[in-house]
DNA sequence: ACGGTCGTGGCAAGCGATTGCCAAAAGTTG
DNA sequence: CAACTTTTGGCAATCGCTTGCCACGACCGT
C-alpha cells in the first residue's frame, strides 16, 4: 500500500560497489560479467531483495515476458482446456499470462489487441471471429499464434477437423444411418464452418444425405431450436457443433419424449466437462484441447527467440478421437425388439430406459463395454 | 513484427505545435488543459493512430491499469464462475487482466505474487491457501482482494457458507436423515474448515450426529475414497466438499450398486456446470460465483482509487442456495416399496432405476416437481 | 493604471532498467 | 619487452510518459 521505495538496481550497485549496468548485465547478460563479480552482485541483490522490474526492462528492451489469450466466450467450457493449457506453459516458461474476453466480437477482439498491444509479446488468438484479411493485417505488427483457425501463412494449432468428421461419419454409417444433420455454430466461426464441410465432405463419400441447419448460438440453450429444427429434417443423427450444443438438444428431445439413441443419435463435438455426465452420456469428438493452448504458446516464445527463419512447424495440426458413448445407436429399427443398443447395465448405474412410448424396449444386445465413463475429468 | 517505431507524445507534440506535457495531460488530466487545444491534440493524436504506452506510464506513474488473479487450481470448474465475473469486471473497468495458476500451493503464490508485484495494481486471491500471518504480511505492501477466504482486516468476499450450510442441514433434516458425514476439502482451505463448522454447528442445533472424514482431494478422483470411507461410517447423508467431489462419490456409490438417494444421499458445493447433468442430478448449495469474482475486483479498484478512509464495505457477504435435484431424499426406511424416490419419470428421460440388487424398486411417491433440469448454465 | 488571481502551457527531472561505446586491466604472442 | 587482443566494468543516452515548478498573458478589482 505505502511505498518505501524498492530497491533498484542502483541500490544494489551502490551496496555492491559496482555500476548499475554491471547489476543490469549480471542478471540479463551474465556472462558479459565476472563469475566473482557476479556471484557478489548476486549475493547483494539477494540480501537486498531485490527484484527487477519488468516495466521498466521492457520499456527500455521492448521484452516483456508476457502474452496475452482471447478467447471469444470465456464462458464456454470449451475454452478451458485452451485456457488452462496455455496458462501452464506460460508459466512455465516464466511468461505472464493475460486472458482477455471478446464477446464474440470480432471488432472487441481487435480492440482488445490494440489496447494490449505496448503490453505484450504475442498473442493467443483462440477461434478467432476476425476476418481473414484483418488477422493477416494484424499479423504484420503483431505476433499471433491461432487455435483453431487457419490463415494462409500465420502459425497456428488446429485439432484435426478432417478425419475427426470422418470417424463421426464412420461411426454413425456403420449403425446404419443414412441421414445426417449438422446443428451449425456461428456463421463466423471457421471452426463451424470446417467442421461442417469436413462432415459434408465424409458423408458425401459414404453416400450418406447430410443437410446443415442453424447456425445456433453454441450453448446449452441453442439446442431447443436446433433440436427442433433437427426432428422437422427426418434426420436419424444430429451432429451438433459442439458439446453444449448438443447437451441442449438432448434435454430438448428428451422434453419431447423423443427416445436418444433409440429414435436418433446425437452426436458433439469437444468432450468438455460434463460430456460423460448428461443422460445419455453424449458420444464426442475429443480434441486435446489443453495441448492446443500448449502448443499455441509455445510457438509464440519460438516465434520470439529465434528471429531468422527457423524451420520450426508453424502449422500443427492434433489429432482427435472418438469417444463413444450412450447418445449414438443403431438407427432405429421397425422390429421392437433387437433393434436398439443399451449400454451394459451394471449394477446401480443407470442409464438405459431411455425411450418409452415410441421406443421399443431393448434387449441387451449391443456393445457392453461402451457405457462406461469417460477418462477422469478432475 | 519488425517495428516501425510507435508513434508517441512527442510525435503528437510536434505535429500538434505543443509541448509532450501537454499532450500527456490532454489523455491524463484533461480539465488542465484548455478545450479547444485539447480538441486539436486529440485529433492530431488520432490522426497518428497514437496510442499511449501503457508500461511507460506505469513506469513514471505508478497506476498500471492491471490486476492479476491468483486460483489454487485452474482446472476445477469451480474457479471458472470467479474468473469470468473477475474478467468481465476488470475488462469493463478497463484494468487488464493477468490469470494466474498455483497448483495448490500456498509457497507457489507467494512466488507468483512476487513476480507480478511491479505489474500490477492489485491482487485477487481465490480461495488463498497461505496462512493467515503470510497474507497480512503481504498486505502490507500489496493490493489485496479475498475470495472465498477470511483473514482478520482484508477486504474479501465470501458466499455464505454458514446459512448455506444449515439450508443444507435442514433439508436432510426434513427427509429424516439422522446422521450426516461431511467429506472434506484439502485442510489448508480455509473454505473447507469454513463449511465443515457451519455444517457441524447446524447439525448440532439439529440434533443430528455429524462427522468428517478426508481430506480428499476436491476432484472426481476423489470421490472413490470418500464414497468408501462414508459408506464404512453408516451416514446416511453424504455432504461433498464440492461437487466434483460430490460427482466422484456418486461415481463411486453407483459401482457399488449403492442406491442414490434411496440408500444414502448426497450433497455437493458450488453447481458447477454438470451438476445438474450426472445422474441422479446433483442437490448441490449454489453461491454467485460470478458476482464473487466482480466484487472482488470491484473492492480492489475501489480501494486503489479513493486512498482516504472509505465507508465502502469491505467485506462483502453474498447469499447462497440450495438447490434441490435428485441425489438427496428421504431416509431410507426398511419397507421396501414408498422408500426410496425416483423422479418424475418423463417420457424419454430416464434417469431413475439407479440401484439394484441392494435397493429395493422404488414407487412413483416423491416430488415429481423435483427432477427438471436446472437454469440454464451456457 | 497597477498589483493580484487564474488559466495554460513549457521545461526538465525523473521512473528503472538496457546497451553501445570506450577505457583500463589482464592475458598473449613473437 | 613491446604490441596486440580479450575481458571486464563504467558512462551516459535512451525507452515513453508524468508531474512539480515556473512563466506568461488575460482578466479583475480598486
């Protein structure tokens, strides 16, 4: 609160009878200084308590140690493992961490990277809403490093749309459904966007009909319309564009009475929290959302350190995977019986009885190991 | 990337016809400036696409415009709501925001609060784990706001576990249960000694015996342990030191074919997102997360501004509640029919028959209003 | 008409580091 | 031992902005 003036590198000069730029150098150059010389400064700033100050290192260096994160909806618990991520390693790496809020506005992402601008390194742009043209522009000036978006030459980290739509696409064709629907995200998400082409893409391949409806606001409360919207378009499985999306569409279908998986198979896209708890437990693509954010800022500092051309991968791309779990089955079958999936039901877990009036009651065929939860989520 | 020299007061200056000071006060301390001059300065500036170096001015004045925020654990779900209400205010105040992680340890956030003690202007500790005498002493020369954490005269906001506590008494009061066990929290957490008195003196005034076992690290993994050792105790009432823990021990129970709430019922802390989505949904005391978060932030700032004795509140106390789902009911009593509760059973969600071979088949009886999904949570 | 307030704007000294340049000291070499 | 190279440490300028102090002119009252 009061200030009794902290020490400097000046104090330290003067108590160790050197000049402050051997203080200086001892701490940023220290083999531009004498080992002897050295440890005694040292000692000094130690006994003195003396700490650097980062401000005036990087007014003068233009180093600051620190990078900032915008993520467009701190809200969505997509974004944690991003979030938490990239904290991690920015903490290890002895780099402070900003976390910034876009409100999914590309305009307050472009202002939010104006007003930290003098403050930081680089920046984590996680699923950027901001124009080809205008990240392209800001890269110029600034060092970006992208999650989940791809702009022709900036560095970024994308968990693997393609064969994650595939293996949906796999997954659902091998249970016999012909018809597919993708409950989009915004318009101006690339990631909406990619998802759905790599899904159309996959579908049209399999011979499968695939129809896209929305976009819907990506959170729980988009799915009511989205579900809606699905049952209207006779589809057998909805692929919603993220989990949250897809949670909101499986309380709306089960308002409605509508039997998941027995009557349609619901699909998301992330495995956030909270996946391997809803009923039934949703059947996700898994992204290593926390080795995104790694990766992202770990190729900022690169970026940093190493001016000249390095041959480091600017572009990585992270593989997915698909977790299986209650909310996908067989397309529904006109035979009452045999026809749906339950997961194996052991003992005081359950999570079967789904359907009701206009699902047939199952039988215990199916795949009995699938039910069980997903991998800890502390 | 490469730097094209920022434009700055002196080039705003001279473009102007003014001196750099009067520049500085046009942004600084407008009214000692006169208006017209000032118009001109700030069209001159914005035509220069200046913007004011905010290190500089930390470096000269002091006022960094930034506050960090420190949590034991980025990963939990709980911390999430205090960081988006913390974020959103300070983003609103124009304060940048630094996110810190201290993995729980309490010689960690000293570290942490060490190094970012030039770069900012404050500091909010979540649920702090250093001891009382080490945040005094920091306080002395530091900005500080508690969340979730008491030390004698710090500002700090807290959700109210005492009521909250007995809200929770009384409801497994009210369904007969005689015999609570709490399932602690990490013993350094002052919140989690907090909420284990609270709960411990309104059991007393009940009359009903209370225990407590733990600690338990305050994640899913944790709820193995804490099921086992709770069932070994013969409670009837399981309260979690937090719904992770609380989600883990149902886990645990449903493995063991332990009837939820027909056998034993359990309560959490926080409704975190999921609470409401595992099965059977969580009874869970909900506190404003969020609005801890922005107080927080709002205490921090106002205490920056006006130096001088302040009446504003120091301490602030934000109302909890219980909410009501499926994991809690009545006692179980010995006869096997009209015990146990399942909710209402709606067409297409299931989520009853949770118990098997130890829990009898329960009724329609119980409070059909209960099972229906809490509010919305994005 | 003269001294006194005010309102404005300029000068210059920092804030706490970094760093280019230089000189003294030390070590090398023929 | 002279000439030369390498270490090592000091000086002082600089980063971009704030702010105490001063000066100047306009306006005021008497």
């Amino acid at each position: 609160m009061n200030t009794p003036r902290r020490t400097t590198i000046y104090d330290v000069a003067t108590e160790a009878g050197v000049a402050a730029s051997t203080v200086s150098r001892t701490f940023g150059n220290p083999r531009r200084v004498n080992a002897t010389t050295r440890e005694h400064v040292l000692r000094v700033a130690e006994r003195l308590g003396y700490r650097p100050n980062p401000l005036a290192t990087a007014l003068q260096s233009g180093h600051k140690a620190t990078i900032a994160m915008l993520v467009p909806d701190i809200t969505n618990p997509h974004f944690f493992g991003t979030i938490r991520g990239a904290e991690r390693r920015a903490s290890e790496a002895g780099v402070t961490f900003i976390l910034g809020n876009t409100e999914e506005s590309a305009a307050n992402e472009r202002n939010q990277i104006e007003r930290l601008d003098h403050s930081v390194d680089g920046f984590v742009l996680a699923a950027s809403r901001m124009s080809d043209e205008t990240t392209v522009g800001i890269a110029q000036s600034h060092n970006l490093a992208l999650v989940n978006r791809e702009v022709d030459g900036l560095p970024g980290v994308v968990v693997d749309t393609g064969p994650g739509s595939w293996q949906i696409v796999e997954h659902l064709a091998s249970l016999g459904h012909r018809s597919i629907v993708y409950l989009s995200g915004p318009h101006q998400s690339w990631l909406a966007n990619e998802r759905w082409k790599a899904l159309r893409a996959a579908a049209e391949r399999r011979g499968l009909s695939v129809g896209r409806l929305g976009p819907f606001p990506p959170r729980v409360s988009g799915g009511g319309a989205a579900a809606d919207a699905a049952l209207v378009s006779g589809a057998t499985a909805l692929v919603a564009h993220n989990d949250l999306l897809a949670i909101g569409v499986l309380r709306r279908l089960s308002e409605r009475g509508v039997a998941v998986p027995g009557r349609v198979s619901v699909v998301g896209y992330d495995d956030i929290f909270g996946a391997d708890l809803c009923v039934p437990a949703l059947t996700t693509l898994a992204g290593p959302e926390d080795e995104a954010g790694r990766v992202a800022v770990e190729l900022l500092l690169r970026k940093g350190s190493l001016s000249t051309a390095h041959p480091a991968p600017q572009r990585v791309v992270l593989p997915t995977h698909l977790v299986i779990r209650d909310s996908t089955g067989p397309r529904r079958a006109e035979t009452p019986a045999g026809s749906g999936r339950a997961p194996a039901r052991r003992p005081g877990r359950g999570s079967g009885d789904t359907g009701t009036a206009r699902a047939p009651a199952r039988s215990r065929l199916g795949h009995p190991g699938r039910g069980s939860p997903s991998a800890e989520r502390p």
